[in-house]
C-alpha cells in the first residue's frame, strides 16, 4: 500500500494493516509532529505502544538527559536507537509507533512533507523542524536499509494534513 493519506484515510489504512497483520509484529514509524501520537489516540482497540512511553519509562536519568541534546546529532540518534534495540520488544497484536524499525515483520512508514512538518511543528510547539527533519532523513535511512534486505512488509504512506 502506498499512497498520499488525509488524517482520516490514513487512520482508516492502519486499520486494514493492523487487521491484516494481527498475528505479526508491526512498527509504525515516523518522524517527530507526524501525528503518530493522535493516530494512537484512535486506535486503543488495537493496544498499540507508543516508542516514547516505553522507552523513556525504562531508563535512567542519565540515559535520559543525552536525547535531549538539542540540536540532534548521528550520535544522539545512534544512542537512541540503541537503546530502543535494548528495552522494547514488538509483541503480535499489539503494534509499535515510533521512530526505529525493531525486530518486526511489518513496518509502515508514515511520511510527511517538509511544509507540513514545519506547521505540525509550530502548531506543537516543544519541537524544532530542525531535529524533526533530521530524524526524519535517519528513520528513511533505516527504512532504506531494511528494505534492502526484503525480510519485511513494508506500507508507506505520505500524511497530507
């Protein structure tokens, strides 16, 4: 499934997804202010995690205060990953939204224009399109990166508001 997504059809195409992979492990990705957070919000029939309550109520204050170095760099990104490889594990039915591509069968990648980015980001307030954007270009990287290997379904759908 690829495709350009309203909020609304984008809900709805995770539906299919979730009903379709229910025995499989699913990672929904994407970058900061995409809307992963809202899309959870309408999905608590499908006890979906989100990345973020997971990781951070699992670490220490020190493993803690390196992420919130702000502008993010490949280091910052690379201990983050790393520690979501070490505290999260994808269950069946119960999909993961995030920023990482863990130990999954399915993954979906909610993208986002740059425009669009730039006013969910004003809108919210607490995150710069800088930090957005270079989250972004590293979840595309490891998207790429996994798709090379072909052991994965793989969606990709571009949000348009």
């Amino acid at each position: 499934m690829i495709g350009n997504f309203t909020s609304v059809e984008t809900a709805n195409a995770l539906k299919v997804i979730f009903e379709k992979h229910k025995n499989e492990r699913v990672c929904v990705i994407g970058t900061m202010c995409c809307g992963k957070s809202t899309l959870i919000k309408q999905f608590f029939q499908y006890d979906c995690i989100d990345v973020d309550d997971k990781l951070w109520s699992h670490l220490s204050k020190e493993e803690t205060e390196k992420p919130n170095i702000i502008p993010f760099t490949k280091e910052i990104m690379d201990s983050v990953y790393k520690l979501a490889y070490e505290k999260i594990t994808v269950k069946p039915g119960f999909p993961l939204f995030g920023f990482v591509i863990l130990d999954c069968e399915v993954v979906v990648y909610l993208d986002i224009s740059e425009k669009l980015l730039e006013e969910h980001c004003e809108k919210r307030g607490d995150t710069s399109l800088t930090n957005a954007l270079f989250v972004k270009k590293g979840i595309e990287e490891d998207w790429n990166n996994h798709k090379l290997k072909n052991d994965k379904t793989f969606y990709y759908l571009t949000i348009t508001e």
